[in-house]
C-alpha cells in the first residue's frame, strides 16, 4: 500500500485492516484485522503479509507525537492525519466500512492511500 501527502517524517503511520465492520475505523479487538506501524519516515510503502482473502476496510494514522491515538482539538477535531481505502468521504466522522470496503484476493493488491489533515 502506497502512502501520498504525508506532511512531515515525525513520529509514526499507524494502519489497520479489518474485515470486522464494527470495529472500523479503529479495528480495536478486531479478530479479523491486521495491522501495521512503522516510522513515518518509511511510511512511504507500508505491506500487510499473509492476507486471509476478503471485504477489507484499512484506515491510517500519522500519529505525529507516538502517543498511540488520534490526538484531536476540542474533542472533535482530528489534529494528526488520517487516511482510508476508496479514499472514503469523511464528513461528521470516520466513514462507514462500505464507503472504505476494499476486496483482497489471493495476489498481491497495491492501492494508494491519501493523507488527509485537517488542522
């Protein structure tokens, strides 16, 4: 997977992928998830190995301070940069898996994802 806009080499990119629409975007608990953290400054490139073949969302993080969440401005305002699969719209909150939903199959896949900052 292919990261694009990412702002700065601080910290780190934090990616999940999930097949568990419950737990998108943040996959937490997820039993059918993976995921993915390297230093932003190799976050150019980031690879999920041994995908089970299905209907994925991924959602991305370029958590700036490693602090392990997504920091945010008066509670709501997301503060560090976020990407997701399809490029999903995001309007008064994270977008729906259907909106992000990727299939994977047996292949290798390549997609881009596009950082998204909004402060």
């Amino acid at each position: 997977m292919s990261v694009t806009n990412l702002r700065n080499t601080d910290g780190v990119l934090r990616a999940c992928m999930t097949r568990d629409e419950d737990r998108f975007p943040r996959c937490q608990n997820a039993q059918q998830g993976y995921r993915v953290v390297v230093p932003a400054g190799e976050g150019a490139v980031l690879h999920f190995r041994n995908v089970t073949p299905g209907t994925y969302a991924i959602a991305l993080l370029h958590d700036e301070n490693d602090n392990g969440r997504a920091d945010r401005a008066l509670g709501m305002m997301p503060t560090e940069g976020f990407g997701f699969s399809r490029d999903a719209p995001v309007r008064m909150g994270p977008p729906d898996f259907d909106d992000a939903a990727v299939t994977i199959g047996s292949e290798s896949s390549r997609l881009t994802i596009r950082m998204r900052y909004m402060l």
